[in-house]
C-alpha cells in the first residue's frame, strides 16, 4: 500500500518522513532503520532471506526517498512453492511480508531508507534465499 512523504532540508538538518494510514504490524516488537550507501547502489541486496513459517514473524517494510517519482527498490519475494515475483518500488511504498515469504532488495538509488517494523526481536529464525540469482 502507499504511504505519503514528507521531506525538508535546512541549515540544521535533513528530515524525511511518512505520514498516512501506517499499517504498523501489532505488538510491534523491534525497527530497524536502513540507510542505503553508494556501494550498495545496485550491488548489494538487503534481505534475501525468508522467516521460517513457524516463526510467525511479519514485517512490515516502508520505503523513504526525497523523490517521490524515482524507482528506489527492486523488490523481489516468493512465497514458498510460487515463483519469484518483482515489483519496483516507489518512496511512500510499504509492502507486508508475511511468515514463510522470502525477501531481497536491490537498492536503486543513493540516500534511500527503509524502515522495517517486525513483531519479533531478530534471532535465527530464518534461512538464506538467493532471490537474485
């Protein structure tokens, strides 16, 4: 679903944000905040990983960019017999993962930020998927 943003620049400091019927996951438990560097800019994927089904984990991820029209992400899931899907996303995008989904990111452009709200504390509870093979 789609979020909008927000964003303002000054002397003081940057500040970017979402603003809209944030779909927070329920007794949320942690978030992590992702800057995205130049390296990582269509060369390294966040992600590629899947939460095991029993682990009950969902995710909710949201994308921030100063630019509302640039392509920020490519997201690629697949849950666990269906094929791979793509879907590029735009800032103001969030997407759910649901236990058992996996999930890889390719960062797009530079001064990106992902936001992910998850209602479990990381711990290995989930496996490797090269989604980018």
């Amino acid at each position: 679903f789609k979020n909008s943003i927000f964003s303002h620049q000054d002397s003081r400091r940057g500040l970017i944000g979402l603003a809209g019927n944030l779909k927070f996951v329920n007794d949320s438990k942690q978030i992590k905040i992702i800057n995205v560097t130049k390296k990582s800019v269509k060369n390294e994927i966040i992600g590629n990983h899947r939460h095991i089904r029993k682990s009950n984990q969902w995710e909710y991820i949201y994308v921030l960019h100063h630019n509302r029209k640039e392509k920020v992400f490519e997201f690629r899931y697949k849950n666990y017999d269906d094929p791979i899907k793509k879907k590029i996303l735009f800032a103001g995008d969030c997407v759910s993962v649901p236990p058992g989904c996996a999930l890889g990111l390719l960062p797009l452009v530079e001064d990106s930020i992902l936001i992910e709200i998850s209602n479990k504390i990381y711990h290995d509870n989930y496996e490797k998927i090269n989604l980018f093979a």
